[in-house]
C-alpha cells in the first residue's frame, strides 16, 4: 500500500472495494454478505470519515463520475461531499 499511495498524484483518488463476500460460518461459496467494505485515499480529500452504510453500490460509480465532472446518468447518490474538504 506505501507504493501505491506513494505512486498518487496531488488530484488522484484511490478506491478500494470488494463485492459482497462470503461469511466463512455459512456453507457454501455464494455472496452472504449485505454490505462491502469501502476504503477512500487522496491528498486532496477532507479528514478521515465514515460515509456510512449506502443503499446500493451506483453511489461509488456516481462519487467517481461527480469528480472527473462527467454527466451523470447513473441512479447512484455521490458522497463526494462527505469525503472532500
């Protein structure tokens, strides 16, 4: 992670997420987890926070969409705001 954080530019965001996962107590190897984690790096972003739990996944599509200023026409709801100082 030093190497990748280091590689950033001063306007690069890093994001790192997964899909849903599975819980290792459930048998078999589907998706049994509701929520995925979401780790959010810059140099130009706010302090550490906690942008809570989401209702669906477009929002990190529609957060990377609101910051390279593109159109948006995806049904997502940005946490730009909530990351950015």
């Amino acid at each position: 992670m030093p190497s990748i954080i280091d590689a950033l530019k001063e306007d690069d965001v890093l994001m790192i997420t997964t899909d849903h996962g599975s819980d290792p107590t459930t048998p078999g190897t589907d998706h049994t987890r509701e929520f995925i984690p979401i780790l959010i790096h810059g140099r130009n972003l706010g302090t550490p926070n906690n942008i809570g739990v989401r209702k669906t996944f477009a929002d990190i599509g529609t957060s990377i969409a609101e910051y390279l200023n593109l159109d948006q026409v995806l049904c997502g709801k940005s946490f730009l705001k909530d990351i950015s100082k």
